[in-house]
C-alpha cells in the first residue's frame, strides 16, 4: 500500500496486513443449479413485489 492511499484512508489506511491463522474452513460442494423449468427471468422481474406496511398515525 503506497503512502497516497494511506493517507486516503485515514487512520484505516495504517492498519496491517496479517494473513489469517489457523485451520480453514472446509471445501463445502454446492449441488449444480437447476437451469430448466421455472419462469423466464424478464417474466420474473415483472411479477416481483414489494410488500411494506407504514403507519397512518404518529408522524410529526
């Protein structure tokens, strides 16, 4: 890290870097995705929604 982003960064950028310690986590296999069937991606997006509830009472 160069002196210029040190200073960008502040009191961040005097930080050291340190390489993690210890065992890592184990290699976890995902299953392949299923990629048929289901609804076409655009035909998706249209069908989303977002569902909020706002108070009528108690604004100032």
């Amino acid at each position: 890290m160069n002196t210029l982003t040190r200073l960008g960064l502040g009191p961040m950028g005097q930080l050291e870097v340190r390489l993690a310690r210890g065992d890592s986590a184990s290699t976890l296999v995902l299953t392949p995705a299923c990629s048929n069937g289901g609804l076409p991606l655009m035909e998706a997006l249209q069908q989303r929604r977002s569902q909020r509830e706002f108070a009528t009472h108690g604004i100032a």
